[in-house]
C-alpha cells in the first residue's frame, strides 16, 4: 500500500445553531468566511469543496460558494443523512491524504423545516402520513427510545440515568455562545419535560436548528510551505455502514452500535491510539439513550456497563473524559447537514486550548463520533502535533 500523506486542520469556522431567519446561504458563507479566516489563507487555495447539507436544491453548495469566489474548482454536494457533515470532512480528509489536493475545504449546513426528521427528509413521507394518522412519536424519538429501552430490559439501566446524561449536556452548554440553548437543567427537571416517548423526555431529545460548520483541511507539505500555529492533526478516519448481522442484536444493533464499533476499531488501529488516551470526546447525542449506548460502542466500557460511567460522572470535567463540552446535538442543537463539522470545529478549539469556559484541561487528544441512520457512521481521532 502506498505511503499516505498527513492530514491537518488549519482552520474552522461555526455559525451560532439557532431557529433564525437568514437563509442556507448566509449561513453557509459565514461559516467558510470564518474558516478562511481562521485559516490565514484566501479562498483561491482551496483546490476542492465538499458541502454537505440535506434540505434544499441541488447545487447548493455550489451556490452557497460561488458568493466567496467563483473559482472553477469541483464542488461536491454531500447527503448521509445526520452523518452528512462528518462524511463531507471525510471525503476532504482522503483527497488530501491520497495527495490528490493539498487544500481542501469541507462545508455543512442545513436551514431545517419545523418538527421532526420526517420533514427533513424525502422519501419518508408515508411514515410520516402513518405516524400523524396513527398519534405517533417522531420515528427518530422511536427508534432511539427503543435502543433505550432494550438497554433497559438487557442491562438494568434506570431512566434516571439517560436523564442524568441530558443534565450533564445542558450544564455543558452554559459555557458555549454558540449552542442553541445555553440554560441548565436540574434532573427534575429534565424528567418533568413532556415525555415524547418513554424514556425520552423532550429535553432529552436534541432540538430543530439551523446553522453552518466548516473546515479547511491540508496536506505536511502545505502546511510546511504556509506555517500555522493552529494546524490539528486528523490522525485516522473511517467510516461504516450496516451489516446484516446488525439487526440481530435487537434495537439497539437498529440505531448503529455495530458502525459505531467497527468504525471506532478501524480508528484505533490505523492511529495507534486507544479509548484510554482520548480526553476529549464529540459524539452523536441526538438522544440521551444514544450517548450511553455509544459509550459502549466506542469502548469507553464494555457492553451494558455505561451506566456506571454515568453515575461514576466519567464523562464530564473532573472524569476520564469530557464528553460533549459543547453541550452536544442535545444543546447545542442539531442542524443535520452541520454537525459532523460542528464537532469538528469544538475539537479544534479544545486541542488548541481556545474553548475558553468550557475547556478541557490538558487536551491533546481528541475522538467524534458522527452517526447518520440509513446508515453511516463515521469515527475520527485528532492530536495536537
């Protein structure tokens, strides 16, 4: 196999996640004007584009570019549902690594329709007509409750704790100007929200957003030639899909932890880090039940055991890591097509030791978790050189 090229993050970019007015475009545009910036470098170095977004035209992200520059590169439009950013950073991390482009940028943002994923995406209108027909949940708040509730039934998992999990989150986001909501929640609280479907209450379910994430990414021999204090080594990425032996483990096996696993494996082993060398840790929360099941996945502890993380307060400042210092898809909010970006720029600022309130202290090493059902998910190890 032949030799790959090291991968860099030289600079990110992140609009505030909130319901607003201004279009996909703005939106979009902010976030790369950011990144540039951040970057120190003008937009006529990036070689590729990768935008990645669910709602809205085709070509949109070549529309939301051309208002920085008209510059002839090829632009790719990016959609693996709520993997969509980290899968656009994937894409720009093997044009680089492979040494087709020294620089490249990846975009995600996503103007979101009201309620819930159903009205997101195309192709799920009958479970949507059936789900408004019928009184039900949003699918997403089913499908996830349901890998809670197998963890409940296999493992003894006690609603308490996915809730306590929701705390942890909000209390995070207090510190991050950029998170949709930024209040904490006592666990009361969270437990006294409108359930929208057992164990899930509403405060533990992440919330519509709009917003834009981005990130420059480039080659050793571009960085040696354009120096860059900030430069954040992508040590290994990989993405999974499903396998059929998947859904034989129950709801749980449903929502990814198989992708979660083999993608966190592939990680480990092309980085040579480990779990136990991380201290810092993004990962895709868009339901309490999903960071615990998660915790195992990536493995943080074993099978059935993540509710001792919860209550040994692990995952959180003072822990064996901090999980979700940004407050997570839970409060930080999610816009789908700009998560995985999302994450990526919050890891950024941690290695750098720019998360100002919200910092993790000595961070070096950093892990996002990034899943999309359908599915995709992809896992990616960062280190400060």
């Amino acid at each position: 196999m032949a030799e790959q090229n090291r991968v860099f993050v030289i600079g990110v970019g992140m609009t505030k996640f909130e319901r607003c007015e201004r279009d996909a475009r703005e939106l979009a545009q902010e976030a790369v004007l950011e990144a540039l910036k951040d970057a120190s470098i003008d937009y006529e170095k990036i070689e590729q584009a990768f935008c990645g977004y669910i709602n809205g035209m085709s070509c949109l992200g070549q529309i939301s570019l051309y208002g920085i520059g008209m510059t002839g590169i090829p632009v790719y439009n990016v959609n693996n549902n709520c993997a969509t950013g980290s899968t656009a950073l994937y894409l720009a991390y093997n044009a680089v690594r492979s040494g087709q482009n020294q620089a490249v940028l990846a975009l995600g943002f996503e103007k979101m329709q009201k309620g819930p994923l159903e009205n997101q995406l195309k192709g799920l209108e009958q479970l949507k007509e059936e789900a408004e027909k019928e009184n039900k949940p949003p699918i997403a708040a089913r499908m996830f409750g349901d890998a809670g509730r197998d963890h409940m039934e296999k493992y003894g998992t006690k609603p308490e704790t996915f809730a306590k999990i929701a705390v942890k989150n909000h209390r995070h986001s207090v510190n991050n100007p950029r998170a949709q909501y930024q209040q904490a929640f006592s666990l009361e609280e969270i437990l006294a929200s409108r359930m929208v479907y057992e164990p899930l209450t509403l405060l533990q379910c992440c919330p519509t957003s709009d917003g834009a994430a981005a990130a420059v990414v480039v080659s050793e021999e571009f960085l040696r030639k354009h120096p860059h204090p900030g430069a954040i080594e992508i040590c290994a990425m990989a993405m999974a899909t499903d396998r059929m032996e998947d859904w034989s483990r129950g709801r749980i096996g449903m929502v990814g932890m198989g992708m979660t696993e083999r993608a966190a494996r592939a990680v480990y082993e092309q980085s040579g880090i480990g779990i136990e060398d991380v201290q810092v840790i993004e990962l895709h929360d868009c339901f309490s039940t999903n960071e615990l099941i998660t915790y195992e996945g990536l493995g943080m502890c074993k099978e059935g055991e993540g509710e001792k993380l919860v209550e040994d307060e692990a995952t959180t400042y003072g822990g064996k890591w901090v999980v979700n210092p940004s407050g997570g898809l839970l409060s930080k909010g999610h816009p789908l097509g700009a998560t995985g970006l999302a994450q990526c720029a919050e890891l950024v600022w941690q290695l750098r030791g720019q998360a100002e309130r919200r910092q993790v202290e000595n961070a070096r090493i950093g892990l996002q978790h990034n899943l999309g059902l359908g599915g995709a998910c992809v896992v990616t190890m960062y280190k400060r050189p």
